[in-house]
C-alpha cells in the first residue's frame, strides 16, 4: 500500500499549478502519489499534465462540480494510507510530508494532523505567519467554535476515516472544509505539528473573498454543524454566530465594503458581546473607520502603526 495520496483540485489553476507540483516534488518523503482531479477547466491542464514525466501524478477529469466533488472523487480512488489535501494555488515546505507521516505513524489515535501556515502574496512572498493553537486530542468543542484549520493545503488525514465519517459536503459552498473537520473531530482525535509547513496564497481568485457569495451558505453551516453536536455544546452556537460574522466582516473590508463590514461587526457583537473586547475585533473597527473616513496618505501613514500587528503571527485559538 502507498503510504499517501496527495489530492488536488484544479479548476483554471494554471497560474499556480506547475509551481504547486513542483512543491509535491521536492518533498523528503516521496512514497505518495498525486491525484489531480481537473474539475472542468478551460485552460490546458491537459496538455500541461500529459507531459509530466513522473508517473506518480495522475490527472483525473470530470465536468464542473466544484471543490468537494473534487475532492470526494480522489477520496474514492486514492490507495493510500493516509490522504494530504493541496489546494492548486498553495506550496508545501519540502519534509511537510515526512513529518505528517511521522507523527501519524507514531500516534495512531490521531485522525489528522495539522500544522502551521504562512501567508503569502499572489507572488508567493511571505506576509505574516498562522498559528494554530490546540491540545492533541479531542477538539470538538474548539474547532465547532472557530475553524483551526484556515488552509485546506494544512491537513493529512488517516483514509479510514473518511470510511466511518463520510466525505465533502458538495452542496456546500462555503465552510465545506470547516464542516468536514468538524465531523472528524467527533469521531477522532486531532494532532499538530507546531511549524510553518504550508504557504498559502493570498489572491483576488481566493473563493472565500467573495463573501457575496458565503452569505447563502452561511446559516446553513452553522445549523448544520449544530444539528449533530450533543446537547452541551448547544450553549456555543451565539459564540460560533459571533465569529462567523466577524470573519465576514473582515471579507467585506477587504472587498472595500466598510458599509457591510461595519453591519457585520455591529451582527457579530449581537450574537456574542464579548467580541468587541478582542484585540481582532478592535482592529478590525479602527481599518474600518480609517479605511473610510480618512484620505490615502495619512491612512498610509496610519497603517505603518498598524505593520507591527499584521506581522506579528496570527493565532488561533477558541478563546
């Protein structure tokens, strides 16, 4: 049996792709093999992959059904043991692997294991660090409060337990990532590696900057979630509403939509008062005004004050 199966769903990815397998390449551990699942794109994925000479990747075609239909459609013909998740646009450091499969390997109550991350920019240049914060073992209650894990490139995750757990949600089409660690999290324990391991890509074709179109998908997630927690988490759910709206909120600024970001910081502290007192949220009210209010120069001049913050490595936690 191999010992991992890398899947990656491309659609249009081209721009990204060859530098992304190129990243699977130069792994220290190379007993794996690489199903790209080409989710009815236009550009010439085909003729990029049919000239690949390292017969451990593989292009698999389908029309257009979106990420989870992807990614489910390599869940069901990978042959590994363990199965890693590589968004097209995103880069591995080079013992990724190794280290996933190591601890793996060496803890197997785990179910998945999850590292760090770093942003990057579209050129792939650094811009800040993620720091994702848990204790080995059951992390339900965490990850059903805020998702730990913000890069689908992040996990590896034992095959068997897609068997007992089931896959992607493919009506989902926003938090389909979130919705499937949530699950696993009921059933496993969950593991973590405490270093940067993944670049992950910051860019306008980013699907999660688009919050026009999280909003339809939005309540769903949640009451879905909800629905299959037991009874004792219930008391989280305005907590879980809370943050979801923040990260809205923050998606709008970003589109420049301070009206919207502001309507969803003001929903955010509705469901859950005790967001304004965080640092998160208080920054994200003085880009607001500052971003609307005040003219280009002196805002440049006012997010120099702010660099410190955006350097400094992002933490998540459910605190």
């Amino acid at each position: 049996m191999l010992k991992v199966s890398i899947i990656i769903p491309a659609y249009n990815a081209m721009t990204y792709l060859p530098e992304t397998i190129q990243s699977v390449l130069q792994q220290t551990f190379t007993d794996f093999e690489v199903l790209i699942v080409d989710d009815g794109s236009s550009d010439n994925i085909t003729e990029w992959a049919n000239a690949l000479t390292d017969k451990r990747i593989k292009l698999i075609s389908q029309s257009n059904l979106g990420v989870s239909n992807a990614r489910n459609t390599a869940i069901n013909l990978a042959r590994a043991e363990y199965i890693a998740f590589l968004d097209a646009d995103d880069l591995w450091q080079p013992t990724k692997l190794e280290k996933q499969v190591h601890f793996l390997d060496n803890n197997p109550n785990v179910g998945l294991v999850a590292t760090w991350a770093t942003l990057t920019n579209e050129r792939g240049e650094p811009l800040s660090e993620v720091e994702i914060d848990f204790k080995q073992g059951n992390i339900r209650q965490q990850i059903i409060e805020i998702n730990l894990i913000p890069c689908g490139s992040i996990p590896m995750v034992r095959r068997t337990c897609f068997k007992n757990t089931g896959l992607f949600d493919p009506t989902l089409c926003f938090g389909e990532d979130w919705e499937m660690w949530t699950k696993l999290a009921a059933n496993y324990d969950f593991g973590l590696i405490k270093e940067s391991l993944v670049y992950y890509r910051q860019h306008s074709r980013n699907s999660s900057n688009n919050y026009q179109k999280l909003l339809p998908d939005f309540d769903r997630l949640i009451k879905k979630m909800f629905d299959s927690v037991p009874k004792e988490l219930q008391s989280i759910k305005a907590k879980t509403y809370g943050r979801m709206n923040l990260y809205i909120a923050w998606k709008s600024l970003e589109n420049r939509d301070y009206q919207e970001a502001s309507n969803f910081c003001n929903r955010a502290i509705k469901y859950y008062p005790k967001l304004q007192f965080t640092k998160n949220y208080i920054r994200l009210k003085i880009l607001i005004f500052t971003k609307s209010k005040v003219d280009k120069n002196l805002y440049a001049r006012f997010a120099e004050l702010l660099k410190s913050l955006r350097q400094r490595p992002q933490r998540l936690t459910n605190k």
